[in-house]
C-alpha cells in the first residue's frame, strides 16, 4: 500500500483522538490549528491542552520547547497533514534534538480540511513517517487499523522518543467542537495548571 491511499482509511479521526486522550494523566497536549484543535477538545477541554488557532507549521516547534523545558512530562503534539507540512523542517530539528519525551501524531486526511478539502502532497504519497525516520525519530509509523491504535497510546505514554505516527483517518468533517479560543487566557491556564498558580507572572 503506499502512502497515499485515504480512500482506503477506516479510521475515524474523533475516535483515535479519544483513544489517545482518554486518561491521560498530566501528558501536556498540544494540538495544531483546526480540526485537530477540534478533535481533541472534542475529547474533552483540558488545561493542559495547549490548542494553536493560527501559527500553521508551528506545532511541532511548540511540542519540543515544551518537552525540552519539561524532561520530566510526557508531550504530545496532535496535528494535520497540512500543518505537519508546513513545518516540515520541525521534523529535521527535533531529530537533531531527540527529546525522548514527544510523540507527534499527524492525523492524515491527505487534504487541507479547514479550507475546502484540497489534496495535500500526502494524496501524491509523500511519506511523513518515512522523513521523521530519515531526520532521527526513535520510532516513526503509519497507522491505518484500530488494532494499531493501543500500541500508539502505549507509545505516547511511555516510549523513548522522539515518537512520530502518521494515522491514516476517513475523510470526514465531525461536528465543530470549538476549545476556548482567547489565546492570553490559554496560555496562563496552561502555565497554571503546569507550574502552579505561584509560577504565573
Ligand atoms: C500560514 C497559514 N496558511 C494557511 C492557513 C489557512 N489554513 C487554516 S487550516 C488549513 C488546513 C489545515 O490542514 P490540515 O493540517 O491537513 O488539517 P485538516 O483540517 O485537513 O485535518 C489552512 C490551509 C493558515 N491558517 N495559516
């Protein structure tokens, strides 16, 4: 199969996000514009889910400063083909780093969903688990079956990374389910619920 085949996908993107999410400890989360934002609130709205409402290309950047400056805490960056792609060069920066800490799962639809549904290049079978292993990651895969799903949540929470899954998901718009959107009061809930009530300047 190669890496362009969403025709094919049967995985649902709100179900994976809930497997994933679903007791989730103190993992700090953080999730790239759009409908990976909507999918994880989706699982439920969590202060120490960190849900990006612009700043396309730069989940991953955000999840390796988290991790670097958290060595003790497990992250995890939740994001879109589209978005992943433009911050391809994040992939080559964290296997410089290879925080053993991050996980980044790009839910793949193989389209820009959030503006009308455009073939990204992982329609033409670019293969991004293919270049998070060439750029160093410990463990990078695809994940086309809801069998797979438990080991990826297994890896997410306790396996040396830097950990990177490129889940094949249907083609499918889910009801929008908005996180709270005022970045300012994100960013002191996050840090609250981090470094406690004190720690916030
Ligand atoms: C710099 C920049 N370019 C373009 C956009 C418009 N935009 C918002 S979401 C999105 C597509 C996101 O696609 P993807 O990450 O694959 O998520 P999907 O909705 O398909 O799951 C685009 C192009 C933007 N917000 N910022």
């Amino acid at each position: 199969m190669s890496g362009s085949d969403v025709d094919a996908a049967v995985l649902d993107r709100r179900k994976v996000v809930a497997a994933l999410l679903d007791r989730r400890g103190d993992l700090l989360v953080v999730t790239g514009l759009g409908s990976a934002a909507w999918d994880c609130a989706a699982a439920g709205d969590h202060p120490l889910t960190f849900p990006l409402w612009g700043a396309m290309g730069s989940a991953g950047m955000i999840g390796l400063g988290l991790a670097l400056a958290q060595p003790s805490r497990r992250v995890l960056v939740v994001t879109g083909d589209g978005e992943m792609l433009m911050g391809l060069g994040s992939l080559a920066t964290i296997g410089a780093q290879r925080p053993e800490n991050l996980a980044i799962v790009v839910l793949d639809n193989e389209r820009y969903g959030e503006t009308g549904m455009q073939e990204s290049h992982t329609a033409y079978g670019v293969d991004l688990a293919a270049i998070a292993t060439a750029c160093g990651f410990a463990q990078a895969r695809i994940i086309r079956h809801e069998a797979e799903v438990p080991s990826m949540r297994v890896g997410i929470h306790e396996a040396g990374g830097p950990l990177f899954y490129q889940v094949k998901i249907k083609r499918e718009t889910p009801p929008l389910v908005m996180p709270p959107r005022d970045g300012a009061a994100l960013r002191i809930r996050f840090r609250e619920a981090l470094l406690g009530k004190g720690a916030v300047a």
